[in-house]
C-alpha cells in the first residue's frame, strides 16, 4: 500500500471547465485537469505521492486519512437563533420532525441524492 492510498481521490467531469478535474481533498489544494478521465486519476495519484513526499522532507505532519473513513451519521451545524427557528416552523408546517426535514432539504442540495429515491 502507497502512502497515497490512505486519501480520497476524486475525479469528475466539470462543466465548466469542459475537461475532468482530479482532487485529493484534506491532503493537498489544487487538483489536475485534462480530457482523459484515467489519465486524471492517475496524474492524481502521483501528485498525492509527491506531495507527502515534499511533507515528509520538511517535517510536516500528514492530514488525518480521508479513504475509506466511516462515519456516525451525526453532525452538529451552528445556524444561529433565526434560522433555527425558521426552519423549525417550516418543518411543522410540513408536518415533519425538524430532523427529517433538515435532513430531506440537505439531500436535495447534494447531487449525489438529487436523483436518488429514499
């Protein structure tokens, strides 16, 4: 296993720049770009390497791991006083708890769920 392994790799197409865009949140800023998708990824792959490598050499400490990370399902997130109430409205008014609905609102914002069906 490659240092490199222990991060999330994503590449995907972007609409604006019209090419796929490679990145490696949590572990290094900027991504790579280009035409062909396993290219991308690959390029992506050794930028990661060579970025821990440049890490090591200056003693900096590596970021928590990100790939294959579980998690609670729990999140706390601030909103402030005003919204917290409003959105508790909005959920009466729908007729569901303020954790359903919060939960439905944060689905539709995410593509990943955009199109899928509970």
């Amino acid at each position: 296993m490659k240092a490199s392994d222990k991060y999330l790799k994503i590449v995907e197409w972007s609409e604006e720049d019209q090419c796929y865009v490679g990145t490696c949140p949590g572990l290094m800023l900027g991504g790579i770009h280009g035409d062909n998708e396993a290219n991308v990824y690959k390029e992506l792959c050794q930028a990661a390497e060579e970025w821990i490598v440049i890490c090591e050499e200056d003693g900096e400490p590596l970021p928590s791991a990100t790939a294959g990370k579980e998690y609670s399902g729990k999140f706390v997130v601030r909103v402030g006083k005003e919204l917290h109430k409003s959105l508790a409205i909005e959920a009466l008014r729908q007729g569901e708890s303020l954790n359903s609905y919060c939960t439905q609102r944060l689905k539709e914002s995410t593509p990943e769920y955009r199109t899928k069906k509970d």
